[in-house]
C-alpha cells in the first residue's frame, strides 16, 4: 500500500513517565510518518518533562500546559496542528506499524467521510489478559452512539482537520464523555470508517473507577438530550432516551459490581430494568441481574 498523507499526531500525558516512551517509539515506527507530532505535557510533576526533552528533544513539539485534563490538551494540539489528518494517542496506549498508513488509505478512498478508527487490542494491567476487540461495522456505529461509545477511544481515532474545524474539537466540559461525545459529533458530521484490525494497543486501568461510576453516569445525563439525541423527534426520541438510559445505568452497575460496590450495582441494574423491562432490548442484563439480586438476599 502506497499512501501520502499529511498526518499530525497529538498526545496528551499527564504524569506518565513509565509510558510515554513507548507510545512514542511506536509513532516513530509507523509504515507512514506523521509531519507533525505534538506532546501536550499537562502539567506533569513526575520526570515525564525530563524524558520528553532528554530522549526526544528535536524530534516532538512540546507544548507544556498547566493541569487542565485531556480534553484541553488535546484541543491545544489540534490548534497547533496544519495537517489534514490528526490522530490522538493516549500516552499509556500505543499503536501497531501499519495503523496511520491504513487508516489515511481508508479517508482517502472516503473524501465524505469525517474520521476512522481501528480495532483494538486490549490489556489488562490487573490480570493480565490480553484481547482483541474488532471495529464495530460502519452500517451500526452512528446508531450505537446513541446510547454507548463502541469502544471509539482517541488512541483509535483519525479524523480531518476540517471536520474537527465544524465540531469544535474536544467538548472541554465533559469530564467522563468527552471521547463519546466527540465521536457522536465527529459521526453527524459525515462517515465514521472502520478498519477492523487491532491496530491500536489499548492499556485498561481500573484504577479510581468505583469513584468515577457516578461521575460517568452523570456526564451522560447532561450530555444526552443535547448530543445523543439530537435529530430524533416525538416516539423515537423517547424510545431511543429510554434505551440510552437502560444501556448506560446497566453499564454503571457492571463497572461498580467490577469493583465490588454492590450497594452501587443494585442501585443502577434496578434503574436499567424499570427504564426498559423488555428481554428483546439487551438481553444480557436479565442474566446479570439474576446474579446481582441473588447475592443481596
């Protein structure tokens, strides 16, 4: 495969010492180099700083900010950016050779499109398990973004410019969906593309997420008349309100059971049930609230 494309990478990292290094190196593996790569150090306090200008100096461009959150650092490198295509990377994520090269194929043959994303490989830092998970088809992505993120991670993502020009870029309000919601944007504004190898390396931390449950659950509340639902009217506004709400209140039950916060689980898989009781909607609920209500008796 042949492609010229020019590509501005972004990578936000906030105390990520022990990563960013090699989320780096697999940037400067890449089949097709990006023009531009961006390091938005958000404010770190660990060595991040000195291993960024010790190993990398001539070869990034660091912009150092105060601690304001991802969304904020991400948003500082699309407006430093000039190429037509930018792609994000999380600092503790990293990437396979061919991931830039496949996903600039693909926008290319797609000029209405508005972004790509790939599969991912995930690991579990606890357990140590190691999964692929495949890119969900394009003809199911716009609807499934109504009421949950297909797994549409920045690491995963390419977009162009001019599409992140119209949304505006990150939602810097957000401070649990703000990756959901681009997507969502990103998606009503032309073609989300799939490429469906696993060509992201996804690094699952579970750390804080019995704390970040209700914070999650919140961030989509505010998030889903405005963004979700926008372009429904009248039945299927409220169905589809009805059906983002049970997705997302059994999503917070899974994620505090995960944690064993089972005073959280019941809490949230109640809600899910009652907002939408039917088996045809999600059927693997009814399973996991068996499980839930039998351990509380």
């Amino acid at each position: 495969m042949s492609v010229t494309a020019a590509i501005a990478v972004v990578i936000p990292v906030y105390n990520g010492e022990n990563f960013i290094g090699r989320a780096l190196d697999s940037v400067f593996a890449q089949t097709l180099q990006p023009v531009e790569i961006f390091v938005i150090d958000d404010g770190s306090t660990d060595g991040t700083l000195a291993l960024l200008t010790e190993r990398y100096a001539g070869r990034v461009t660091l912009i150092r900010q105060a601690n304001r959150g991802p969304s904020v650092a991400r948003n500082a490198g699309i407006r430093a950016a000039t190429a037509e295509f930018i792609a994000w990377l999380d600092a503790d994520d990293w990437w396979q050779p061919e991931k830039l090269e496949r996903q600039a194929a693909a926008l290319h043959a797609n000029p209405t499109a508005s972004a790509s994303y790939t599969g991912l490989r995930m690991y579990d830092e606890d357990s140590g398990k190691v999964w692929n998970q495949a890119a969900m088809g394009q003809s199911r992505v716009a609807e499934r973004l109504r009421t949950c993120n297909p797994s549409l991670t920045p690491s995963c993502l390419m977009a162009r410019r001019r599409a992140l020009v119209i949304i505006g870029g990150f939602n810097e309000t957000r401070h649990g969906c703000e990756d959901w919601v681009l997507a969502k944007d990103l998606a009503d504004v032309g073609p989300l593309l799939p490429v469906d190898e696993p060509l992201t390396n996804y690094r699952v931390n579970s750390t804080g997420l019995s704390s970040k449950v209700e914070i999650v659950y919140r961030d989509f509340e505010q998030i889903l008349e405005g963004t979700l639902l926008r372009g429904t009217m009248g039945l299927s506004r409220w169905l589809w309100r009805r059906r983002a709400i049970a997705h997302q209140a059994f999503s917070a039950s899974m994620t505090a059971r995960s944690v064993k916060d089972h005073v959280t689980e019941r809490r949230y898989m109640l809600l899910s049930l009652r907002t939408w009781p039917s088996p045809w909607f999600e059927s693997r609920r009814f399973k996991a609230a068996a499980i839930t209500f039998l351990r509380s008796r």
